[in-house]
C-alpha cells in the first residue's frame, strides 16, 4: 500500500499557495447566490473572474455590478477563490492549487486607485473598460487558505501565515519598479536569462511584492521570479534582489 506523504507545515503551505496566487491572473469565483425565487437563494455559484494579488498577498478583483458574482457578495460577503499552479501532470488532480476563503469588500476611491494600478499592470486590457462607472476595484480579506501541492498534500493555513504586510514596500514600490525598468534593466535581464534561459529582452517589470518581482513580455505572456523567502521590508527586498543578480554572475 502506497505511503502517505509526510505532513506538510502551514507556514510552507501558506507560502506555496502565495506564490500560486501571485502567479496566477485568473480563477474560480465561489459565491452563495442570490436569487429572486427563495428556492434558488443561497446556491453555490462558480464564475470565471481577473485577478491580481495586493502586496500582501490578498486578491484584488474588477467586478461590475451588473455580474451575478458582484450582486452575490452584495447580498452576502463571503467567497472563496480557487487557483492553481500551471501543470502539465496525466492526472490533472495532482497539479498544485490553492483556494482563499474570506469576505470581499468594494474598495474607497483612496486604496482603488493603488489596487486599480495593480491590477491593471497585470490586466493591461482591463483598461478599456476599467473607467466605465459600473466597475470598481474589491478586495477579498482572507480568513483561510487551503493549499493542495498534489496526493497527500494538502493543508490549512491561517490568513496570519498567508498575508505578508510590508508598508514600507508598498511606499518604495512605484520607485523600485521603475528602477527596474531603467537603471537596473540588464540586471534584470541577466537574473531572467539565468532562471528561464533565454533573452529578457521585451520583458519588463510589472510588479514586485514581498515574494519577488512579477514580469510581462511578448504578447502579454508573464513570468514570475520568486524569492527564497519573503522579505519583510524594501531593504530586505533590494538585499534579495542583489543576491539574485550575484548568483546570475552580473
């Protein structure tokens, strides 16, 4: 009889279902569904929506209210959202995923506009629509995380152990970014060709979190380059970033 796998630790399971998430630009939207007939009120209601990670690792969506999910958690905030790791396994049930479970809440104008700039640079075609007045940006605030890394493995995390707040990063975010973009470009580059062997050329950075940097390039595809561990601070961040580049031999 095959062995079960070892238990994993939840702070392990909560960093690997982060790095799911941060990779990840679409999912599966739970809701309980609000309905006009009482028989039809309350169902589970699954729906395919855009997402983008807070810097703390929390979703940030763009609904509209005329989509039965906004309506949904309108009536009744908890959701969960299913996302999972790109694989390519016989057996698609042993490719990693994660689901996030918490309660969704409309954004004020304040942190929109910063969550809006983070969605977009990973949903750069949002934007046509983005402005339109029935979109706004949420944000789901995490009360669990379930992550599965395939048969056996699979465990509850605490939102303590999931989110990773860095205030400090989030101010130095916009002058990082573009640092990366400038300066620092061919850094990058050379990080880039030594994890995915091939060019950076065409790639840029889209966003950066305590958990590494995210990267856009032809045709919208993106990557991630993900730390050995999170950084707690943006000096923290740039001391990881260095110690990349130094293992690339730039």
């Amino acid at each position: 009889m095959k062995k079960r796998p070892p238990g994993i630790d939840p702070k392990v399971a909560a960093r690997a279902a982060r790095l799911i998430a941060r990779g990840a630009l679409k999912g599966a939207f739970a809701t309980n569904r609000r309905a006009a007939r009482p028989s039809q009120q309350h169902h589970p209601y699954v729906s395919k929506v855009g997402v983008a990670l807070d810097l703390d690792g929390a979703p940030l969506f763009l609904f509209s209210t005329l989509s039965a999910h906004t309506q949904d958690v309108l009536a009744d905030a908890r959701a969960s959202i299913l996302l999972e790791a790109p694989g390519h396994a016989a057996n698609p049930l042993e490719d990693a995923r994660c689901t996030l479970s918490g309660t969704v809440r409309k954004l004020d104008e304040a942190a929109a506009d910063a969550a809006r700039g983070l969605y977009l640079a990973h949903h750069p075609g949002a934007a046509m629509y983005a402005g339109f007045g029935d979109f706004a940006m949420w944000r789901m605030d995490v009360d669990k995380v379930h992550y599965v890394g395939g048969f056996g493995a699979a465990k509850w995390a605490k939102a303590s152990e999931y989110l990773t707040p860095a205030p400090d990063l989030a101010v130095a975010h916009d002058r990082l970014l573009a640092a990366l973009n400038g300066e620092k470009q061919d850094m990058v580059r050379a990080v880039f060709k030594t994890v995915f062997g091939k060019s950076g050329r065409g790639w840029n950075v889209v966003g950066l979190d305590p958990d590494g940097l995210s990267l856009a390039g032809p045709k919208s595809v993106q990557a991630r380059l993900d730390f050995p561990s999170p950084a707690k601070d943006a000096r923290a961040w740039q001391a990881r970033l260095r110690a990349m580049v130094k293992r690339a031999g730039f």
